[in-house]
C-alpha cells in the first residue's frame, strides 16, 4: 500500500491497512513523485522511502514487503528497503533470491510475476514454479477486475502453497537490477 499523500485521509488509509494486514502480509508501495506520477522526478527517493516505513511503522502497522513505484531501484534505495527489514518486491520476472548491496548488507527478494490481466490468464494453465501476484487498491474498486483478482488467487491458493521465506541465490545488487 501506498501511504497517504497530502490531503488524503490519513486515518481512513490506516484503517484500510490494518483490514489488509489481517489478510496477508502487508506490503510498502512508493509512488516517488505524487500518487499518480510512480517514478522519482527529483528529491530523495531513499529518503521517502524511511520516512514511509517510519510513518507506517508509527501507525502501528508492520509492512513485511516493498515495491518501488515504476520499478524504480538504486543503491540507496535497496538500502533504506534493507535497513527497513522488508524484502523487496520491486524487480519483474526473476526467481526469488537474495540481493547483496555494496557494502555486504542482504536484502531478501521475491520478484513480481504477474498482473491482475496475466494471472488470470495463467492461472487455468501452465504456471511458474514461482507465483507472485501484484494489484493496486484501485483494482478493488472496479468489479470486473476485483472479481478476476479474487477468482484467480482462490484458483492459485488450489495449485499452490505459500512460500514461507524468499529463497533462491545471492546474486549482487547490479546482476538484480541489470537493465
């Protein structure tokens, strides 16, 4: 989940967070620039992303994860998402493994595989080993897409059981983010 932006509800998001949290594992989302501009444009993007886990931790709420806006990830980045205890959801399309960053410190990460669309395609076929879904809030709000979603994660929950931890190799932070 994103935390609120200037203007918006504060305790109406917290609310809505805590609803989640007692789904699943929570998980941190940085749109870097507004709520709807998701890549840095200038600032501190590390820096947001303390101030974040801070506010969220503050409220009470425990984010497990992280996901950068845009699939953005620097150095700096990794390293406030590490620093934070999170493991990182930010990268597409590669196994789990675990990120070493310059300096040593391990950052766990369990890659995104699949969009709302995507999952509900591949979910009645030939999956990954690896399942890892992604939404935004706002799929909930539109019933087609909340009913794909919703259909699609009880199918994936049949063929599928949660992974307990990320696993995989380590592999250094510029073999993670390679572009």
């Amino acid at each position: 989940m994103r935390p609120p932006a200037d203007g918006e509800d504060g305790p109406r998001f917290v609310e809505r967070a805590r609803e989640a949290a007692e789904l699943g594992p929570l998980g941190h989302h940085t749109h870097w620039t507004s709520p709807t501009h998701a890549r840095p444009s200038g600032g501190d993007p590390a820096a947001r992303v303390l101030e974040e886990g801070t506010w969220l931790r503050e409220q009470g709420l425990g984010p497990m994860l992280f996901c950068g806006g845009g699939w953005y990830m620097d150095e700096q980045v990794a390293g406030a998402v590490a620093s934070l205890g999170y493991a990182d959801c930010t990268a597409r399309g590669r196994p789990p493994c675990t990120i070493r960053l310059p300096g040593g410190t391990l950052l766990p990460a369990l890659p995104t595989t699949h969009s709302v669309g995507a999952l509900a395609r591949a979910v009645l076929g030939r999956l990954p080993p690896y399942v890892h879904a992604y939404f935004h809030d706002y799929d909930l709000l539109d019933p087609r897409r909340r009913a794909a979603l919703v259909t699609s994660l009880r199918l994936l929950g049949r063929r599928r059981h949660a992974a307990a931890e990320p696993g995989g190799p380590e592999i250094d932070f510029s073999e993670a983010f390679a572009r």
